[in-house]
C-alpha cells in the first residue's frame, strides 16, 4: 500500500459535516425570474425601492433538494423556516 492510498482512505473514513437548511438574505438582481415560494408571485426587480429576497437551500436527511425563493417579508410572515437570513 502507497502513502498515497493509505492517506485517500483515511480521508474516506471521515464524515462530513451534515448539511442543514440555511437562508440567505440578497439583493434583487435585474432579469430575476424566481418566483416567491409563499405568495407565488414573481420576485422583481425595481432600482427604486431595493426590495430583498431571502434565498433558502432545503436539504432533507442531510441530501440537497431544492431552493426556495421567498420576498422577505413573505420569509418573516411564514416564521423564518430555515432560520435567520444571513
């Protein structure tokens, strides 16, 4: 056995942190095409009034599924489900 297949499978038997479902808070960019996973309304642009958009990663048993697109104030009105937006 080389040091080099003894070091990969020391590195195989170290578990990776599980992943958890996190937020993120962002900023609208022009040409966005999300759609608000409470209201199911477009998520829009407007240079005017700088709205935000909190973007949330789901996993499930630790595996990615899928992301949520939400306006902020529709993420504080269903409770913050996946935490504070960061």
């Amino acid at each position: 056995m080389t040091a080099q297949t003894t070091t990969f499978a020391a590195a195989a038997v170290v578990s990776p942190t599980p992943r958890v479902s996190r937020a993120a808070d962002r900023s609208i960019d022009p040409g966005n095409d999300a759609v608000c996973a409470r209201c199911r309304e477009r998520i829009k642009f407007s240079a005017r009034s700088q709205a935000r958009q909190v973007i949330a990663n789901v996993y499930q048993d630790g595996r990615w599924q899928r992301v949520e697109h939400y306006h902020a104030l529709c993420y504080a009105d269903v409770g913050r489900p996946y935490g504070e937006a960061v």
